[in-house]
C-alpha cells in the first residue's frame, strides 16, 4: 500500500474517533448528569428538594440554600467560573454536546440572558438571575436537576 492510501486510512479513523468524542449526548445521558450534579450540590449546600421542584417550576423564592445550589450546579458544569458566567463556553458546549433542537433553545436563552448577572459580585445571587432570566425567556424548556 502507498502512503497516500495509508494516510487516507487514518485520516477516516482520526475524522471517526473525533465524531464519536464529540456525539451529541442523548436526553438519559443528560438527565443522568444533572442527576450526578444534583447528588453533588445539593448536600453540600442543604437545599431542600422542595425548593429544588418550587424553582423548577418558576416559582423562586429567596432561599439562600437554592442560590447556592444553582451556584454550585453551574460552577460544576463550568458556566459560572471565578464570579464570570461563560456565555461563551456555554454556546459552545450546546454546540458541541447537545441535540440540535435542545442547542438552539439554551443558546437562545444565552443570547438573552448573557447579561443577567452583570453587576452582581455574590456567585450564588448571580445564578439565581441567570436561573430565573432562563426560566422567563423559555418556562417549557426550562430544566433544574
């Protein structure tokens, strides 16, 4: 075999491997991370699942526990680093990670709440804005592990 064939060999291999890292994840995938995420925070915050389920609902209230847990869950998926939220990295791993139509809904709630938490130095309040901006651009979309 020549080495232009070897090449092209690899190269399909290599484009292969990279489509299969980078496949979307699947809605169980996704509702099994946010399981894992919440078995993380909620402990190590105390929030109670009632106000968990209340805010999932859009009904938010000024429960300490429940913004910190929200502080907690984007700190852990990486939206929230060092008082910044990553608007950026956030279109990026929708864009990366997420089915088309799931994608195009959190990225247009990125574009529209990108801003939320300007101005806001506290990370726990910060998320509970962004939080409640993303729950009033999309409430049917809207998910809260």
């Amino acid at each position: 075999m020549n080495q232009t064939v070897i090449n092209a060999i690899l190269m399909v291999i290599i484009a292969t491997a990279l489509k299969n890292a980078y496949a979307e994840l699947t809605m169980e995938e996704i509702i099994s991370t946010g399981k894992i995420l919440r078995s993380h925070c909620q402990p190590k915050v105390g929030v109670s699942d009632e106000s968990i389920e209340a805010a999932s609902e859009g009904r938010f209230g000024d429960d300490r526990e429940l913004k910190c847990y929200l502080a907690c869950m984007m700190g852990l998926s990486h939206s929230l680093k060092d008082g910044q939220y990553q608007a950026d990295l956030v279109i990026q791993m929708a864009d990366d990670l997420l089915p088309k139509d799931i994608s195009t809904k959190v990225k247009n709630v990125v574009h529209k709440c990108r801003d939320a938490g300007n101005g806001i130095d506290d990370e726990c309040e910060m998320a509970m804005a962004l939080t409640k901006c993303a729950y009033a651009v999309d409430p049917q979309s809207f998910y809260l592990p």
